[in-house]
C-alpha cells in the first residue's frame, strides 16, 4: 500500500506514506476481527452476556472500515481526516476495553482485544504526524 500512496498522481496525500499505510491495514483488519468477533460471540451459549459487546465489535468494525475507505481515497488531506481518526481512536479504545472484561472466557474477545489496541495506536500515530 505505501507504494501505492507514494505513486499517485501529484504525489502523496500524506506527509507520511508509512504512517498512512499501517493505519489503512491495522483499520482493515480491526474491521475484520471485530466482525469476526461479533460472530463468534452469537455462537457463544451465554449471547445474551454478550449483547454489548456485539453491539460494541460491529459499531468498532462500521467505523474502522469507513476510516479505511476513506483514507485510502483521501488520504491525510480530506476534510473529515482528523475526526475520522478521534471516531476510530473512540471506538477502537471502547471495543478493547469491551472485549477485554470477556478475554478470560473468550479467546476471540482477547484476539479482538488486541487488534482494536493496535488500530488505536496506528490512528494516534497517523492523528499526530498531521501535527
């Protein structure tokens, strides 16, 4: 993807391909995982328990795959950047912590856990290279 960003025409919409880049992929895949997770958390005995956190993972997946989708046609110069980035941080920072209290119980929720905290610093790191 870093490629990708570097040859566009006109050059790079970011001051920091790298950056761009790793926040696409760690958005792609929270997005992924955390859908996984809400699927995996209906198949769970106790569902009920786990209404919040369904409701949690495809609210963090919506948003992480909307700010994919958008960065990647934008990058970091579109209007909606910077408060893309605080709704990916916002939701990636709830869904962690949702999945977290399930992680003893729930490899999924640990796994899901995990890649919303990666998703999270992968948007501060972009949030604060746009200064």
């Amino acid at each position: 993807m870093t490629e990708m960003l570097e040859n566009r025409p006109g050059g790079p919409r970011t001051p920091d391909p790298r950056l761009l880049a790793e926040c696409l992929r760690a958005c792609a895949e929270c997005a992924q995982v955390c859908n996984a997770c809400a699927d995996a958390c209906l198949a769970e005995e106790m569902v009920a328990d786990l209404a919040d956190c369904i409701r949690i993972d495809l609210d963090c997946a919506g948003i992480c795959a909307t700010t994919s989708a958008v960065l990647s046609r934008t990058g970091t110069t579109g209007p909606a950047t910077a408060s893309l980035l605080h709704a990916c941080i916002a939701a990636c920072a709830a869904c962690a912590e949702e999945c977290q209290q399930h992680a003893s119980m729930h490899q999924h929720c640990r796994i899901c856990a995990e890649a919303c905290r990666r998703c999270l610093n992968a948007c501060e790191k972009l949030l604060l290279s746009l200064g």
